[in-house]
C-alpha cells in the first residue's frame, strides 16, 4: 500500500475526481479526508508511483510526500 499526502484536496468533490478520473488505471484509491493534509492511498508497484503522480498532478493536486 502507498500512501502520499496530497495538496488541494478539500472535500467529497475532490476525492471523487480523483477516484473517478485514476480507479480504471490504477483500481481502489482512498482518500483520508480527516488527516491534514489529505492523504490518498492505493496499491501501486514501484512502475507505477511516477504516472500515478503525473496523473494526479495533472488533476490539479500535488503530491507533497509519499509516506513510508
């Protein structure tokens, strides 16, 4: 499980384009609306951490870290 928290996830609405617009390539995403900042887990392998950023990046939220 990877874990990164994301800047400029604000809500339900945020969570949901990210859910609806990366679960078809990348399968289940949740999204800790309780943490500050937001923290968004998936199952990735180590291929695929780089385009799931780029993608996420290019929602208009940024990765800040990935959580070890």
């Amino acid at each position: 499980m990877k874990k990164f928290e994301v800047n400029n996830v604000h809500c339900m609405n945020c969570a949901n384009i990210i859910k609806n617009s990366l679960e078809d390539d990348f399968g289940h995403i949740d999204v800790d609306l309780n943490a500050e900042p937001k923290i968004v887990s998936l199952e990735l392998n180590d291929s695929q951490v780089e385009e799931f950023k780029k993608e996420l990046d290019e929602l208009g939220f940024s990765v800040i870290k990935e959580i070890k």
